[in-house]
C-alpha cells in the first residue's frame, strides 16, 4: 500500500476542526502527529488521518447505540 502525505490544508478539508484545535488534539496524542518534511513543512500521513476518523466514527456509533 503507498501512502501519502497530506498537508494542513488536505487535513483541515477531511477533518473540520481549525488549525488550532488540530494542534490542541496533537498535544493531548489524541491526533495523529505531523511528520517533518523540512525545515518549515510538516505532513500527516493520510492512512493515519483515515484510521483517526474512521475510529471517531466508530466510537460515536458505539455510544449511539449504548
């Protein structure tokens, strides 16, 4: 399987929290950590973003359903 890179921008698209509330979840390991592409630049691995949102899904339906 290849996997991508995602920068904030794809991220924020997926994922409809602000840049700030993503940088908040990073800090609490409650969002998958950027990985360094540079000096400046940082991406998030998309089969992680996928798994974290699929995962919240999961959880709100477990708890729908309790």
């Amino acid at each position: 399987m290849s996997d991508k890179f995602l920068r904030m921008s794809e991220v924020r698209r997926r994922v409809p929290l602000s840049r700030s509330q993503i940088y908040l979840l990073i800090s609490r390991n409650e969002f998958p950590k950027p990985i360094s592409l540079g000096s400046r630049a940082v991406g998030f691995l998309e089969s992680e973003i996928d798994a974290w949102i699929t995962a919240r899904v999961a959880a709100f339906r477990q708890r729908e359903s309790a």
